[in-house]
C-alpha cells in the first residue's frame, strides 16, 4: 500500500488524534494551556493527588466540614435574643421586610410576619462565657475550644441552589466544590484512601446530591469520594471470588502501561487521573475495609461519639472523620439532615428539633475533645453549619415554625488556626441582620483556604477561556478569627 492509499484510507478520528500539526493538537494545547492554576503543581504528574506546598505555611493540614443539611434554626441553639422574646406574636416593623423575598412567607405590609421567640432556655458556659441553648448540652461543655460566627450572610433562599453555593461558590452546576479546590490546591497526604470523602447520615441524602461534591472542571481525582458508613464502604469495590490477587495486579499493571502509554502520547490530564483511580481502587480494597471497621476503638472512645461498629449514624461518621484525618485525608465532609423546620409534619421546633440535637450534639463535641487530646485539633480545622439560617419571624403551618433565612446565620469552628472561645459578629435585637462583623459565604470559603496555606484569588483554572476559583469575584479572609 503505497501512502497515498494509506492516508485515504485514515479515519476521521485518526486525522485529530494523530495530526502532529493539525486542528486536533492544536485544539489539545489549548485546552492543556487552559488548565492550569497558580500553584506549584504541574497537572501531568504521575500522581495528581499526591500532597504539594501551598502558597504559604498553612495551619491547618486538613478539614472536617460538618454540614447540617436544611439550615439550622440560630435561634434554637446560639442566638440569644431577649428582645425577640419580648416582642413575641407582634408583627415584625415593615422597615425589616420591606422589598425582601422569603421561600415560603407571605410579606405582604397589611398582614406581617409575627416575630416568634422561642421556648428553649439558653445559659451562658465556659470561660468564653458564650451563649448556648439547652438544645446542645455536649457542645456547651467545649465551647471554649469553638469560635462562634453569628453573622453569616449568603445569596440564596432555596435549600438545593443554596447548599450548592455554600460548597462550590456558585448556584450553577458544573462548579468544583470547596473539597476538590483544597485536594486540586495541596493534593492529599493519604496514599490509600481518597483525598476528599463525604460521608452521609439522616433520613436522606442533601438536596442536589452529589453536585455537592463534586470536582466540576477539575481533574476527576479530586471528587469527593462518598463511603458508607455501614456494610461494604463502596459497593463492587472488593475483588471477585473467582479472580486471584496475583491475576488482578497483572491486568492493573496491564492497563496502567497502555494508559501511560496514551498519556504520553496526548498529556491529557485525566489520563493521569484514571491511571491514580486504579491504583487508589487497588489499595482501597484494603484500606476502606479497616478505615470503617471501627470495633478495634476502646470502649471509652465509642462512648465519648455515642458510636455503634457497624451501625450508620453520624455518631459513627464523626468518629470515621477523626480515623480519615489520622490518615492523612485532606478534606472529610459529613452531611446530616434534616434541619428543615418549618412547622409542617415532621418539621417541626419541638420533637423533630429535638431529635436532630440528640444525633448531633455528642458526636460533634467528642469530635473536637477528641482530636484534642490526640494532639490532632491544632492542625485540624473542624467546621459546623448548614447552606443559611432561619427567620426571626415564624411561619405557621400545622405548626409554628421558622422560614429559610438567607441574613444571618450561625456558624462555628474549631482547631486548625482559628482562636478558640471567641465569639464573633453580632445581629440586631430581633436577630434579622449583623450589625457588626458581617461574613459572607466567600469569606468563609476564602478563610479555609487561607487556614491551609492558600490564597483564594491565586487558586485558579483556566476553563472555557476564563479563569475560576471558589470565591468567584468575592471573599475576604476573616483575620479577627484567627489565631
């Protein structure tokens, strides 16, 4: 066959794979150019978890992001406010709602929301002498190792688009979520577990599901990586009965060559991802297993979570998110619902308010007093809150309850650089909007990063010709909370 016939005979598909000079390097040389951010890695190595210097010393080496998915009522738990009470079923001043939008309320000025104060008796604790209520007991008692945020402010008042924001900046879909710009920005320390894993508890998964996590237009390795808590961490992830452990390595090793073949040939990044995702699979079926079976912990530890082997609780993922750090994981995000107390069935301020406490107050405070005594907290940073807050004014259905607040909510954190017992930002009397120290959803994205030696607008990527990063345009690095 001569060459004329034989570049005849050459597919479509062979022209913009193999043309040295042609449209389709061209084309992948642009899109390789595009992605790249201003950190020390470079986006071909061989393994692109693997950890790396930030911009910075950090202080932090990993997260524990506790999210309480359906946004928790402040005023039930941190926002003591005496004149909410005393004004209680009195319409609220239309100065308050004039022009504002809520999820479900009506704001019409002839007939306002009525200011609901709330039942649960609240106590000032610890040297900090911060307010707590009695919702919370446990984490009362290491609230000297917490820093309170009671100004956070956010952009929006549905559940799912809000939740989205909260994780990934933005309310479109496609965007990576605060895990997968921390393992994309310092990679992971853990060679046999995921950089990032979401572990999940409650009576059903957060609205928007996995959005939640994932990586976007990042590399595909630095998606969150979902366990469960009970049974096989993953399902599928063991190796068949039928298939030796001396056969599976060779057709591992097998695949890794004729992927890294390819990537040679093209440098595409995601290459270099599926050949780490084989290899982490591999040593997965190992390391998941002992990560999950917790009955080798002292009898005194799962009593300080409330954890029970093999039970799936959130009692039982605070105490995998410590063993997850232990290993070098770089960001662990639990969800836990539902927050969503609006005052219909099952959403109520009292018995499900109730409930919801029970299932977190223990673990979360056996979480910060045991990583504190394991010498772990100091490089920890452990983060509690849900995607905004709740309204002052009640919202009546089968029951009074409490309406998506995007204004004012609270946060809290713990370790990892922040400075403990500090109480930070401040809401007017009835709790509707700060008055001092306002932090925005940015602002908080922008700290974390901070916390683990990043700078929010120097952690960019390049994709469809313009660069992204978690803060969009926005965020402040929170100084007064640092330690």
């Amino acid at each position: 066959m001569d060459d004329r016939q034989a570049l005849l005979q050459r597919t479509r598909r062979h022209f913009f794979g193999q043309c040295g000079l042609g449209l389709g390097t061209m084309a992948l040389a642009s899109l390789m150019g595009e992605g790249r951010s201003v950190h020390a890695a470079d986006s071909t190595a061989a393994d692109p978890a693997s950890p790396r210097p930030g911009h910075f010393p950090a202080r932090a080496k990993s997260v524990i992001y506790l999210f309480m998915a359906g946004g928790p009522s402040q005023f039930e738990l941190f926002e003591h406010k005496p004149k909410l009470q005393e004004y209680s079923n009195q319409p609220i001043p239309e100065s308050f709602i004039k022009g504002r939008r809520f999820a479900f309320m009506d704001t019409f000025t002839k007939n306002p929301p009525k200011l609901l104060g709330t039942t649960r008796k609240f106590a000032r604790h610890g040297e900090s002498g911060e307010w707590v209520s009695e919702c919370l007991p446990h984490l009362a008692g290491v609230v000297d190792d917490l820093t309170i945020i009671r100004s956070v402010a956010t952009d929006v008042f549905n559940h799912a688009p809000a939740k989205l924001f909260a994780n990934t900046g933005t309310t479109q879909f496609g965007r990576p979520s605060m895990g997968s710009w921390v393992t994309y920005g310092v990679g992971s320390e853990s060679r046999d577990l995921p950089g990032f894993v979401v572990l999940q508890s409650g009576p059903r998964g957060p609205r928007g599901g996995a959005v939640n996590w994932g990586s976007g237009f990042l590399p595909t390795v630095h998606q969150g990586v979902s366990l469960r808590s009970g049974g096989d961490p993953i399902l599928d992830l063991a190796r068949p009965g039928a298939v030796s452990e001396t056969s599976q390595r060779r057709a591992i090793s097998a695949i890794r060559d004729l992927n890294q073949s390819h990537l040679d040939e093209t440098g595409d990044p995601e290459i270099a991802t599926r050949i780490a995702s084989y290899e982490m699979a591999y040593r997965m079926q190992s390391s998941a297993p002992e990560l999950i079976d917790t009955s080798g912990e002292s009898a005194e530890a799962l009593a300080l979570y409330g954890a029970e082997p093999g039970k799936a609780s959130f009692a039982n993922n605070c105490l995998l998110a410590r063993r997850l750090v232990e290993r070098g994981v770089r960001f662990v995000q639990l969800y836990h619902t539902d927050w969503d107390h609006h005052g219909g069935p099952g959403q109520t301020l009292g018995k499900e308010l109730d409930t919801v406490c029970r299932e977190i107050d223990r673990p979360c405070a056996a979480l910060v007093s045991d990583l504190k005594r394991r010498g772990l907290l100091d490089d920890t940073l452990v983060m509690w809150g849900g995607e905004f807050g709740r309204t002052p004014m009640g919202e009546v259905r089968e029951f009074v309850g409490r309406n998506h607040h995007i204004d004012s909510a609270t946060m809290w954190m713990a370790g990892g650089g922040t400075k403990p017992g500090l109480g930070l930002g401040r809401t007017d009397d009835f709790g509707f909007a700060p008055v001092e120290d306002r932090v925005h959803i940015h602002d908080i994205q922008a700290t974390v990063l901070h916390l683990l030696g990043l700078e929010h607008t120097n952690l960019t990527y390049r994709f469809q010709g313009r660069d992204f990063r978690l803060t969009d345009v926005e965020g402040q690095v929170i100084e007064k909370l640092l330690a």
